[in-house]
C-alpha cells in the first residue's frame, strides 16, 4: 500500500490510536512485571540473566517511546528512526508492506512487537538447568506463539487488511470466511487453487506404464526417449508420507522426465496410501516386500544384476537398511549405487521433529490411528508447524482476512495430496528412530530376524542435503557418510528440503557444493567445498553414468510392457489417485 492519501483515509480514527498506543504501552509493562515475577519461580533462570534481559528490555522499550515522541508521535510525517541493532531493524517479509514504517501507528505496533518477541525468545534461550530436549521444546513453543501473535495477523492491526476491508465494504471478510469454513469442512488449510492440476495430464504426466501392482506398491516403468539407455536401470524410491510425483511434477520441474531425458531406464515406485487393511504393515514390510522386491523385480525384467537405487527422506531411511539387510544376506551387488535424497539414519540431530515423539505426542498418535492408519492431513499439519510463519499464518492473512483467490502452484497442490500411514509402522518408526536411534547402532533393529549393520554397506553412494532443510537438517542428513563404509559423494544443494531436490538445470537456480576428496567432517566440508551455479542434477548423471558406463538399446524389455510385465495401465496408476 503506497498511496499515502488512500492509506490515510482508511485509516482509525486518532482516539482509536491514541487507545491502541495506550493498550501496547501497557502490554510491555505487563510483560515486564510477568518475567520479573511469576515466569522467574515456574522455571529455572539464572538470575543475572534474567535481569540483563529484562534490563535491556526495559531500556530498549523506553527508547522506542522516547523515539517515538520525539518523532512527534501519532502526528509525525516521517518514519520513526530504528537503531542499526534493533530487531526492528531486521528484515521480515510480514511487515514489507510500506505502510507498517511510513504511518506512526502501524510502525509502533511492528516495532514493539518485535521488540518484545525478540524478548521472549532470549528469555526463552535462558532457560537453565533442564534437559536440551526440554529447552528446544520451550523455545519451539515460544516461537508458534510468537508467530500468532504477530499483528500481522489481525484485521484491525494490519493495514493491508484494513485496506481491503474499507475499499470492498468488508466484502474480503466475507469471501475469508468461505475459505475458512471449506477449510474447516476438508480439515486441512489450503494452500492453492487444485482445480487447475490434474494427475497424468499437466502433473505426474510423464509417459510409463504400471507393470507391476502388490498390495503395498505399483511399479512404473517409464517410456524411453533416447534410442540407447545405460544398461542399469534406475529405481526410485519416493517417501510414502507423500505422492510420488513430487519428482514429476509439470513437465519443467520433473526430475523423472529429466532422468529419462538422459538415458536411464527410469522406475518409479508409487506406494499405497494406507487404509485399515494395512494396520499391520511394518518396516520390515517397506524394506521386504517393497524395495527389495522392486529391486528383484527390475532385475529379473530386464535380465541385469543390479540396479541403481533412489531414496528420498524417509524411503531413504529405508533405503539405508535395505542396503544393510542385503549385505547382511550377502546381496549386495543387487544395487549398483544408491542415492539418498535429503535422508537421515542418525537421529541425534533431527531438529524439531524430535519434538513431536514425547509420551504425550505418541499418545495422541494412538488416539489418531484408531483405525489402523493415520489421517495424512495431521502429518502434513505437522510439517506446516515446522514452518509456520510460512505455512499457516501467511496464508491464514491471504486466504482468510484479504480473501484473495488462491494461486495455482503444483508444488503446493502436491502438499496439500496427504497420504495415510500405516498406525504400527508410524509408531514404531517415530520410536525407534527418531526417539531411540536405533537404527545407528549395530544389531539395535532385525528385519526379518537379522540384525542389521549400517557400517557393513559398501555400496557407492551419492548422498544429498539442502542447506536450509527444516524437515533433514544439513548436519543431520552429513551423518549418514559417517556410518557408511564404501565411497560417498556428499552433494550440499541450495534451499531446503523441496526446492533443493527439484531443481531442474533449465531453471537456472541456486548452487550446490562439493569437494572431491573425501572430508571428515561437515565443518571441514564447509570451508572447502566447491560452490557451482545451478543444479546438482548434471553432477549426479555423471557419477551414476561413471559408475556403469555400458548402454544398450532402448528396446524390448525396455520399453513398458514390452517385457514379461505386461502393462496394466497408464502411468501414474491408480493408487497415487486413491484419496
């Protein structure tokens, strides 16, 4: 909002200021008395501490209203000065709007409320004496409410709300409240327009065939477009806490289409979401009678003796074991290479995740999987609360206080498509992964009845993170080269847990860092990686394609179909459909 004149005229009435003014002034004081009495018995500060917090708190919100009048208040033209090392100084998307500095109400407001979350995060971080886990669920829970509070998120303290709402007569309030009602009746928020996507046509639209379906998965095999493939074909393995095609997304983005573009014989494996039939599939289950058979049935398919293997997040998790269980079994030349996208097997330094597996969150997971599965739309709630600032309180201001349309926007439609899970298998992975971390300590988990040992796995691995993963922190996911025995390339991709895997060279983003000698440690990784532009994609084609060099003709078996599997329908099947 620009126009200082429409600003002006749409704005509250100076009384209604002068209230609001008076409500935050003595909100502050408020929050002092708290931290200095009550919130200093219930938990264990050091009181030094504390003081110095509340000190420079003090100080700091008598210099806002000091700079505030001598700005001349309400009645002042230009912005209020801001200290180089005020937290209002710091940049903040919620507040990029022009008129949350140019006008004197608005402006207070923001910086007082940055002034007093900055507050409550240090005094949440001096928190003293308890167990870490403890700490970090404090201050998880200080940020959520933090970000709540934002008045960003209320009509009546966000100018482009009460923009809106005076020049359309309220009519922003209205349109907001049929979202949120839609929202309410689906039991999810949406985030974009999904009626624009449809699954085989403009997404998940690369040509294949289902030639294989069992009750926990249907194998895709996709259409070749290269005359000569390599003759090691590709399996991936996506997580089946999602839909498959977040690697085919639109034809642009879709690392399926790219990889077929490139000479690999491509197979996508596409998981059921579960349903009460499955209430007892476990680990053991997606290890057995999912990789591994895929694996054994690609390879009897096209008459090799192994084949590259893809694991993404948690199917990388797996993966992993896989890979343990199989040299356990002395199988281990079944997979030429295996690469892991954004995965992790030590879950030491998981991030917030590990929040959600305390006694009481395992019991509410119980109460939720009541009838053998979990409704994927808690799961994907929290993954939004890992991000909520992003994920639920900017939209919460655009779909349900400005009333805006919802943009069309494949990767978020690919968000909002949850799936169920299996009740045991989430319980027992959450557990003994996540809370335990078992699967790091040799002979901790069996499948099948044989123990298994990550460190027995020599297989050539191509381990990939993102720098700004909330989901598998950068030093979580380094872990896994740690507890590898045969030769790894660690891959640091720009972005996060999404964007850093789907990143198509076309696109032109990001960067991705590597060192070609082996390093000992993140830190050493670090300082000297080799930064280069654009996509990891090429990097990886070149170190599958050294790998196993030898191609063949992209005929017979190779197309869909065409081989002992007879097709049973076109790619992407109906199980990546099933709601």
């Amino acid at each position: 909002m620009s126009d200082s004149a429409t600003t002006e005229a749409a704005l509250p009435t100076l009384e209604q200021m002068q209230q609001w003014t008076s409500v935050i002034g003595r909100a502050q004081q408020l929050m002092l008395e708290q931290a200095a009495g009550a919130t200093g018995r219930m938990l264990p500060f050091e009181p030094q501490v504390v003081a110095s917090i509340q000190t420079s708190f003090a100080e700091e919100g008598m210099a806002l209203w000091q700079r505030f009048l001598d700005a001349g208040g309400l009645l002042r033209e230009e912005p209020l000065p801001v200290p180089a090392d005020s937290p209002a100084a710091r940049r903040d998307k919620r507040f990029a709007d022009p008129a949350w500095t140019t006008h004197p109400f608005y402006d207070l407001i923001r910086q007082s409320y940055l002034l007093t979350s900055d507050y409550l995060t240090r005094l949440a971080d001096a928190v003293d004496g308890v167990d870490p886990k403890q700490k970090a669920s404090l201050r998880f829970a200080t940020s959520g409410m933090i970000d709540a509070l934002s008045p960003s998120n209320f009509p009546l303290t966000n100018p482009l709300v009460w923009q809106k709402t005076m020049e359309s007569g309220g009519e922003n309030l209205v349109k907001g409240l049929q979202h949120l009602l839609a929202d309410m009746e689906k039991g999810q928020l949406t985030h974009t327009d999904g009626s624009t996507f449809e699954l085989g046509r403009n997404i998940a639209s690369t040509p294949g065939k289902v030639v294989k379906e069992t009750p926990l998965y249907q194998l895709i095999q996709y259409t070749p477009t290269t005359d000569k493939v390599l003759q090691t074909p590709l399996i991936i393995f996506p997580p089946w806490i999602n839909r498959f095609y977040i690697l085919d997304l639109s034809p642009e983005k879709s690392f399926v289409k790219w990889a077929v573009d490139q000479g690999i014989t491509v197979f996508m494996v596409s998981w059921k979401s579960a349903d009460a039939s499955m209430k007892d599939v476990i680990w053991d289950d997606y290890i057995q009678d999912g990789q591994i058979d895929a694996i054994d049935t690609v390879r009897d398919l096209l008459n090799v003796p192994s084949v590259h293997t893809i694991g993404y997040c948690v199917a990388g998790t797996t993966l992993a074991a896989t890979l343990a269980l199989l040299a356990a079994r002395g199988e281990a030349d079944k997979v030429a290479s295996a690469t892991f996208f954004t995965a992790q097997v030590d879950f030491s330094m998981a991030g917030d995740l590990t929040l959600f597996v305390g006694d009481e969150q395992m019991k509410l997971v119980d109460q939720l999987s009541s009838g053998g599965f979990l409704d994927g739309r808690y799961m994907a709630a929290t993954f939004n609360l890992l991000r909520g600032r992003d994920l639920i309180w900017s939209y919460v201001v655009n779909n349900y206080l400005l009333g805006q349309d919802y943009p069309p926007f494949d990767l978020l439609y690919w968000n909002g498509d949850t799936t169920n899970l299996p009740a045991r298998w989430h319980r027992d992975y959450l557990t003994s992964l996540y809370r335990d971390n078992l699967l790091v300590q040799p002979g901790a988990i069996s499948v099948a009845g044989t123990p298994i040992n990550l460190t027995t796995i020599m297989t050539p691995c191509y381990v990939q993170a993102g720098k700004e993963d909330h989901i598998a922190p950068l030093e979580s996911v380094w872990k896994l080269t740690e507890h590898l025995s045969g030769p790894v390339r660690f891959v640091l991709a720009g972005s996060g847990h999404i964007a850093g895997v789907v990143n198509p060279p076309a696109a032109g983003k990001y960067q991705y860092w590597t060192c070609e000698a082996a390093k000992d440690s993140l830190e050493n990784f670090v300082a000297d990686a080799k930064e280069t532009s654009g996509s990891w994609w090429p990097d990886w084609v070149q170190w599958i394609s050294d790998l196993t060099p030898e191609a063949v003709p992209a005929a017979r078996a190779r197309q869909p179909g065409k081989g002992k599997l007879k097709a049973i329908e076109d790619a992407p099947g109906r199980y990546v459909k099933a709601r």
